[in-house]
C-alpha cells in the first residue's frame, strides 16, 4: 500500500505563487508506482491532469493550461513530489490531488492507483 499526503493548499491573489508537496509513504519504490502525478478538481469539473513526473528518470509532462508557469519535481530520497505554481489565474482555483500509479500515458487519470486527499487552491482577489 501507498499513502500520499498533499499540503502547501492555500488562498492567493491572481498572479501570485504556491508550492504544494506530496510526501508518500508505504510501498512508494515498486514498479506499480513508477510515474507521480498532480490532479485538479474545480466545482462542478471532471478531475483534470495537471503534471506528472517518472520517478526514475524525472521526466515531466504538463496540461497545455499551465505549461510554463508550473513546475514538477521529485526529491527520491525523501519520496516527495512538488508542484511550484506560479502566475496563478482565477481558473486554477481547485482541489489538487497527487497520484501514484503505473500509467500507460502518464495524463491518465484512471489508471493511477493511489491518491491523497487533496489540498485546496483559491486563486482570488
């Protein structure tokens, strides 16, 4: 089993930045869970991919709607993945959510295995 935990949530004006991190716990090194990722959550909105990174090689990926503004890392020896957000928008307010799993794609929301509870993001002035 995997337990992950977000933190680093918040309220922030338009234009400001955040840091969330997700610290994992549990079975973080088999290769059922070789790819992280962050999710997001608006009301009323499907649960949308946001980035996603390979533990081993660090590879990242990003949705086109944040691409250049967010930024995923991975710290191996301390099993935590964080997202740096900056120039937030109003339309990134959210519940984010990190993932752990063994995506085919690793955008691929269904086929992570593990989730946190989420963290809130208010962009708003």
């Amino acid at each position: 089993q995997v337990q992950l935990v977000e933190s680093g949530g918040g309220l922030v004006q338009p234009g400001g930045s955040l840091r969330l991190s997700c610290a994992g716990s549990g079975r973080t090194d088999s290769s059922a869970t070789y790819a992280m990722g962050w999710f997001r959550q608006a009301p009323g909105k499907e649960r949308e991919f946001v980035a996603g990174i390979r533990w081993s090689a660090g590879t990242t990926h990003y949705a086109d709607s944040v691409k250049g503004r967010f930024t995923i890392s991975r710290d191996n020896a301390k099993n935590t993945v964080d997202l740096q957000m900056n120039s937030l928008k109003p339309e990134d307010t959210a519940v984010y959510y990190c993932a752990a799993g063994a995506p085919s794609l690793i955008r691929r929301r269904n086929e992570y295995s593990y989730w946190g509870q989420g963290t809130q993001v208010t962009v708003s002035s």
